[in-house]
C-alpha cells in the first residue's frame, strides 16, 4: 500500500520537480538523471540506473521537444574519449529494450546496435557509443505514441541526441552519426539540421527517393488503409509479454485479421521472444514522410562528410537507390559498396566489411 502511495506520488511530482531543475542550466543533467530514476522506480521497483562515473552505460530520458522525450544511451569507456558514434535505428525497429521490468531494460536490442557497439568497445577505447529509441517507438513513447510517429520528429529526436553527446564529450570529439534504412534517411538529413565541423554522416542502405522509399516500408494494402481510414496497420516486433509494450490490436473485419500474433503470454526471459504484431499509425506519418527536404539535405554544401554504406544484394532498398543518394550527394562524400550484402548485413562477412569501413572513417581516412 506504502509503495503503489509512494508510486502516485511521484508520478503526480516528477514533471515540477524536471520542469524546475531544467530551468538552470547546470541542473540540466540533473534533471535526465532523475526523470530516468522516477520513471524505472514506477515501471520496476527493482530497475537501477547505471552510474557513468562507473564506466557502465549511461541512460537518461532526453526532452527532445515539447511533447517528446526518447530513451537514450551513452556508453563513454574513458572520461576523455575522443570520438562518439552514434547510431539510428531503422523503422519498423528500436535499438534499446524497453521492458522496464527486466534487468535488461536500456540495453541494445537489435542485432546492428549490439553488434556496432561490440566492434566501437573492441576496437575503438576511446571513442563512446550512443544509441536511442526515436519517439513514438517502444521505450520513447511515454509523450508521443506510436500513432503519431513522424520523421521529421525523429529527426529533431537525432539532433537533440547529437548534442547532448557534444555537451558530454567536448567541441574537440568526432562524432560519427550511422543511420541504418530510415536511420539512414534521418541521418541524411542531419546534414542540413547540424553546424558541427566535427560530424561525419554515414548512410547504411539508404535513398535519395523519398517518394519510392514509402514504398519500401510500406504495403499496398496499407497505404489503402491511410487513403481510407486515416490510418494503417503497421507490423511491429514486440518482446512477447512484456507489460511495457504499447496496446496493439486488429480489427476483426480488417482483410489482414490473421497476420496479428497473440502475445499475451507472459515470458519471463532475460533475452525476450519476439513476435509480430500491428500498431496503428496515423496517415500523419505518410504525409510528413512524403514532405521530408531529403534533396536539400543531401544537395547543400554544409561542408559535412557523407558516407553511404550499401549491400549490392539488398532486396529491401535496392542497390541502385543507394547508388542514387551518393551521386546526387554533394561534396564531401564516399561511396562504400559491399558485395553480397543485404539490408541488414546479416552475414557476419559482410557486417565485418561495414565495420571496417566505419573504422577507417573514425581512424579519419575515408
């Protein structure tokens, strides 16, 4: 009884108490330190947030607007690193487990994440890894749901991120931003949105095509859906029962009734199961997709490094798409093709040739 008092309490005081401490400036990060700590103590009375002075992951909530927050990580080894890479997950996906009542809540969950961070602590002990979940996506959905997800957020999100790792870090550290797919788009697009002469943009399978990439992650079926509805039904991999996961469902009369899972087993797993289910997403997402300035991003002379990543056997973005955005790219940019590669680099050859590449851009010979 103590505890659910102690729970509503904090719930009802936590955004005064955040509003208070963001108003100075020294208090800033006071203020994502103890937001991320009220949030896990009401969704897990057992979480504990990882202390950077410990050379654990750092975790904090981020305001990222008005209505946004994201969950966010910062793996720093050193206190003086020197270099950051920062990643972006690709759309349907999210690069931290959001299950706050499992031990394993904020750390890297898609096997890109987890796997670009391993090479980063591996081979590079100087420079910190930071990754998050864009709004609207499981983990970053307290403010914005699911539904009202844009890219054009996700790209204020990405910004707000790379600062806040500058802020940490120092004006001297490289950062390097690595966009997977929609990751991708977003990270292209940051080279308009940034005035940071220590950025370098790497774009992992993406495209120049805003108007064709729709196409890519989305079926005929459901853009139907956003014509006649307003709204589709967007697949989605949710760890199966989790009580952090958003609500999902499916209308009985939907013609694609039968592709929803039931998760609503609980399982209790440190490594979650994942299973398919549909979100519902508003045609809002379409629409800001369809408006995003992606040429004038990749155009412009900012002067920002532009590096594109592609699998010459990518049957989710084409090959030639990605060929597309680094020619119409101005300079400076890099083309780097990976034979035999698909979207996500399954094979462990070809992801050690993208981790190669990666490497020579933070070694600063790309």
């Amino acid at each position: 009884k103590s505890s659910r008092r102690l729970t509503s309490w904090l719930r009802a005081t936590r955004g005064r108490a955040v509003a208070v401490l963001r108003k100075k400036w020294p208090c800033r990060a006071m203020a994502d330190e103890l937001d991320f700590a009220v949030r896990q103590f009401v969704g897990s009375s057992t979480a504990k947030m990882p202390a950077a002075s410990t050379g654990k992951p750092h975790h904090v909530w981020l305001r990222t607007s008005a209505k946004s927050s994201v969950l966010c990580m910062l793996d720093a080894p050193t206190p003086l690193c020197d270099g950051a890479v920062v990643y972006l997950h690709g759309f349907p996906d999210q690069s931290l487990d959001h299950r706050r009542e499992a031990d394993g809540f904020g750390q890297c969950t898609s096997r890109f994440a987890r796997k670009l961070r391993e090479h980063i602590k591996s081979k590079h002990h100087s420079v910190a890894f930071c990754t998050f979940n864009f709004s609207g996506t499981p983990g970053s959905d307290d403010d914005t749901p699911f539904a009202e997800k844009l890219v054009s957020a996700e790209v204020q999100d990405a910004c707000c991120v790379v600062s806040h790792v500058r802020a940490v870090l120092g004006p001297a550290a490289k950062i390097c931003v690595v966009g997977l797919s929609t990751g991708a788009i977003v990270a292209a697009l940051l080279r308009e949105s940034l005035r940071d002469a220590q950025i370098h943009i790497v774009c992992v399978a993406g495209l120049f095509d805003v108007a064709a990439g729709l196409l890519y992650d989305f079926e005929p079926w459901q853009l139907r859906q956003f014509d006649h509805w307003g709204w589709c039904w967007k697949e989605f991999y949710l760890p199966i029962g989790s009580s952090s996961n958003p609500p999902y469902s499916i209308s009985s009369d939907d013609e694609h009734a039968d592709q929803i899972v039931d998760v609503a087993t609980p399982v209790a797993s440190p490594t979650p199961s994942f299973s398919k289910v549909f979100l519902r997403l508003n045609s809002s997402y379409r629409d800001d997709f369809l408006q995003l300035p992606l040429e004038r991003s990749v155009c412009g002379h900012s002067g920002i490094p532009l590096s594109v990543i592609h699998g010459q056997k990518d049957q989710s973005v084409p090959f030639e798409a990605g060929k597309q955005l680094y020619e119409r790219a101005a300079e400076p940019k890099f083309w780097h093709p990976i034979p035999s590669g698909d979207h996500l680099f399954r094979s462990d050859k070809t992801f050690k040739k993208v981790m190669r590449e990666i490497s020579l851009i933070l070694q600063g010979y790309a």
